[in-house]
C-alpha cells in the first residue's frame, strides 16, 4: 500500500513520525508537497516532496495523512480542497492532527453537504468518524496507534498490545 503524507512550510513532522513509522512497516510512504520544491519543517528539516498536488488524483490515493503545522496560508488552497474533498467522497481514509484536524474537518463537512459527517468515535481522544482520522496534537502516540488500527497494520491482537505497552507505557518487553 502506498500512504500519502502532506509536507509543506512550517509542518510539525513530530506529530506523524510514529505514525509513519508504523505505516512503513506495510507500504510505503510518499511525501506531498504543494510542489515538488523543498519544504522546511517547523524542526528546521529540510525535505523535498516526492510529487506535488497537482500530480496526484484521488483515485490513486488510498491514504493521506496531513500533520499539523501552520495551514493558514493553505486554507483556501484550491487543488488540496478539491483532493481533500475527493478523497473523502470516494471513502478514502483521510487523517489530520492538531491544526490539520480542523482542515480536514472542514473538508469532511463540505464533501458529505447537506447529509452531513458521518458520526464520530472517540478513542483515546483520536476522533474517528468513518475513514476521517482527527486528533489534537497531544495525543499523536494515539493518533499513531488508532490510525494503525484503522489501517489494519496489526498482525493480531498481540502485535497491538505490545505496540501500545512498547509506545505507549513505555514498557520494554
């Protein structure tokens, strides 16, 4: 499976390493800029996308994973807003956290229109309404561990309790 990760100026990598950690381990990862030109995370990493957005269609995507960061200038950024609604109307799993959640929210509501969001779970303080994945930025060991589930990238019930005993509570096995 390929995994699709929005990079762009000022993004919190911190917030989806271990979740791209975890999705690694069954596919690969694909970074997205709004170009193909470099982007420097809030961490000062510097990072060049693999394609930009206007290389990508919903149909190819299965996940697209956006980490928070400052999205101000990518609000109304149309060709996002247009993939983000896409992916979310063809039910592929779309996940946010911290200032990304309220980004994908949004796109959740206006893609769904007047039948509205599909109602929201809450786990361990990651929201999970369908295929949208939100979180806030505090629970990013959560948001990594219940977009796994989500995913299905756990063997078996043991593989996710080990994960969570090893990622979570810190225990060594």
């Amino acid at each position: 499976m390929k995994y699709h990760v929005f990079i762009y100026e000022g993004y919190v990598s911190f917030e989806i390493m271990l979740a791209t950690y975890f999705l690694k381990t069954k596919g690969d990862i694909i970074t997205v800029g709004v170009s193909k030109a470099p982007v420097k995370s809030c961490e000062d990493f510097t990072v060049l996308p693999d394609v930009g957005l206007e290389e990508l269609t919903a149909e190819e995507m299965e996940v697209f994973l956006l980490p928070g960061g400052d999205l101000e200038p990518l609000k109304n950024h149309l060709p996002l807003q247009v993939l983000l609604r896409e992916l979310i109307s063809r039910n592929k799993v779309v996940a946010g956290i911290c200032s990304a959640a309220e980004l994908v929210k949004a796109a959740n509501q206006a893609a769904r229109g007047p039948k509205g969001a599909e109602p929201a779970i809450v786990r361990n303080g990651v929201e999970i309404a369908g295929n949208i994945v939100t979180a806030p930025p505090h629970k990013y060991v959560d948001f990594a561990i219940e977009l796994g589930r989500v995913l299905d990238i756990y063997k078996d019930d043991d593989d996710f309790e080990e994960t969570i005993r090893f990622f979570k509570k810190f225990e060594a096995e």
